[in-house]
C-alpha cells in the first residue's frame, strides 16, 4: 500500500491520480470574518436545489406564488434540523460551551436532520397556505440531490467525512486527516478486521456521496418527466436512491455518529431504503388497480384553477404597472404643454418686436 510522508496542514494529496496541491478551509476575509468554503458549498447547493423547484413547480400543478413560503420555511427548517440532529447525537462535545451550538462555520450538520427539518416546516406551512404536499415533496426530493450533491464539496474543503484506508484509485489524504486519525485513530469506527494507518490514502467518502447524489439528481429528473404516476413517486424514489448509497458508503466511513455500537445514519439509511420500496409497489399496485380514477396533482381541476387564477393576477398586475406608467407618461406630457405653450407665445412676441422695428 502507498505509503505518505508527513503532509502540510493545507496540504491535500491523490497518490494514485499523481495530485498534490493545497486548500484552505477560508475562502476569503471581510472585515475580520472569515468566509468558510463550507458555507459556501452548501448556500450554492441551496439555491441551486431552490432555483430547480421553482422553475418546475408548474408542471406538478403547484402555483410558485402559494409555494414561496412553504419553500423558504422549509429550507430554514431544513438548516435548523441539520444542526439539531448533529449536535444532539455528539452532545457531549458541546455541553460544555453552548455558543458553540450556532457556529456551523466549521461543519456539523447532518443530512437525515436537515431532511425531518425541512419536511415537518414545510408540511406544517403547506397545510396553512393550501399547497399540496406530496407533489411538492416530489420536486424537493430531487433538488436534495442536487444540493446534497454540491454541499458535500463544504466537507472536502474542511477534510472531512473520509473512510478508512485504502489503495484504491480515488484514495486521498492530507495535513488535517493525518492530524485527526494521530488524535482520535484509537476510537475512529473502523469496518471489522481494519486498521487505520496515518501514512495511508483513506477513502474519500464525500466524493462517492457528491457523485452519488449528482448522479441521482439526473436519473429523477429524467424519470420524472417519464414515469411518474402517481403524487410522491419520485420523493419515494429519492428516498430510496440516497439511502441504498448512503448505506454502503458510511460503512467506509471512521467519523460516523453512533448510538452504543449502531451507525445511527447507516441504520436509518437502511430503513430508508427498505421502507421507499415497499411504499413504491405498494402505491404503485394501489394507482394500477384504480386506472383512470386516479389523477396526478397537476391534472386535477383544482390544479389547473389554481394557476389559472395565479396568471390572472400576474397579468393584471402587469396591465396595472403598464397603466401605471402610461399615466406617469401622461402626466408629464401634460406638464410639457404649458412650457411648450409659453415658449410658443414668447416667440412670436419677438417676432412681433423684430417686425415693428424695421416697420421704424
């Protein structure tokens, strides 16, 4: 197996891709504030994920305008889960300052957490502005991947989410990685029979999980103009593709979160997995067996008057702004007329004035 020298801390090296190069966890400074590569990956990913549902939404049959709320309140549930999640499951390393709880500048939020979060926010707003959910969770199911798939970028630049040792293509390490398996090596979680060696490549589990989820993103995208049958399909589907790869990939993984000798996110990876499926026939048997009674969201009447009646008020307000500015129009011709009528009747006094003057 490679064998590496002691790294720089920012030092970040690909033996077997013959890569050697440095990265810093801070993009840049302002005023004293250090802006993390990390808050980066994951503000990117957000508004990607955001940009993508909302130029979608129409075609689940949900009005844009009735879904702002529900998107936002989700995406800040979506944060504040995230974070719960992690500091909870690792609560001992935050007991003893409390203020360190809202500092996620350096990491720390989990996935499963952000996806409860923003569920239940959004579910809970979506119930009070009328909008169906289960359409929704549809487009939401596959921004996750999307956003997920960049974010995971966020723990590169920090070094972290890596595995255990390995001599495979992709294997990596660096300063920061040799720094924490010195520090915690003796109580990393380690797959049966493995050994964590400092001078060793390690598994770049953040880059199966990016390629993994950015994958996912183009295959749900494209099922979803295809296949789709009936309202939640594809949110089930997500489920089940995340889950089925995240399941494998936090076997390789030496930081994960335990419960006694569980990989809690492992475990529920496979819940996930086996849950998603057994919905996805049973939904599917269920909507084959009613044919032509079942409609999807978007081809029901509600749908089709709800963004009827969302376009009538776009284009009235857009006649009331371009009535608007007709008036402005008119006002200020209405202001010109009596300078133009002024500059009018000056005129022809001069000319007045110049003809008596060669009259004399």
């Amino acid at each position: 197996m490679t064998s590496l020298g002691v790294l720089e801390e920012n030092q970040v090296v690909f033996p077997n891709l013959g890569l050697d190069f440095e990265i810093s966890d801070t993009a840049f400074t302002i005023a004293g504030l250090e802006i993390k590569w990390y808050g980066i990956f994951i503000t990117v990913g957000l508004l990607l994920a955001v940009i993508y549902a909302f130029k979608n939404m129409k075609s689940y049959g949900i009005d844009p305008d009735r879904a702002i709320d529900v998107i936002i309140g989700g995406v800040l549930g979506g944060l504040v889960g995230a974070r719960a999640y992690y500091v909870l499951l690792n609560w001992d390393s935050y007991s003893d300052d409390i203020f360190s709880i809202f500092n996620v500048r350096n990491g720390g939020l989990a996935i499963y957490g952000g996806i409860i979060g923003a569920v239940l926010v959004a579910a809970i707003i979506a119930k009070f502005k009328k909008v169906k959910l289960l359409p929704l969770l549809d487009i939401a199911g596959v921004g996750f991947l999307l956003g997920q798939g960049i974010g995971r970028w966020g723990n590169f630049t920090n070094q972290e989410a890596f595995g255990c040792n390995t001599e495979t293509l992709f294997g990596m390490s660096s300063g920061k990685i040799q720094q924490w398996i010195a520090q915690h090596g003796s109580t990393a979680t380690l797959p049966a029979g493995e050994v964590l060696e400092v001078s060793k490549p390690v598994h770049p589990c953040f880059l199966y999980e990016s390629v993994w989820c950015l994958l996912g993103f183009v295959v749900l995208a494209i099922l979803a103009k295809k296949i789709r049958k009936f309202d939640g399909q594809i949110f089930l589907m997500y489920a089940a593709w995340y889950g089925l790869g995240r399941f494998f990939i936090e076997g390789l993984r030496i930081d994960s979160l335990m419960i006694g000798s569980l990989r809690v996110s492992q475990g529920l990876a496979a819940v996930c997995f086996i849950a998603s499926v057994i919905l996805l026939i049973v939904f599917s048997l269920k909507v084959r067996r009613m044919g032509d009674d079942y409609k999807l969201y978007c081809d029901t009447e509600e749908s089709k008057a709800l963004l009827s009646e969302s376009e009538e008020n776009n284009d009235n307000e857009s006649d009331d702004s371009s009535s608007e500015g007709e008036e402005t129009a008119d006002d200020t011709e209405e202001t010109k007329e009596p300078a133009e009528i002024n500059d009018t009747v000056q005129e022809n006094e001069e000319n007045t004035d110049t003809e008596n003057k060669e009259e004399n």
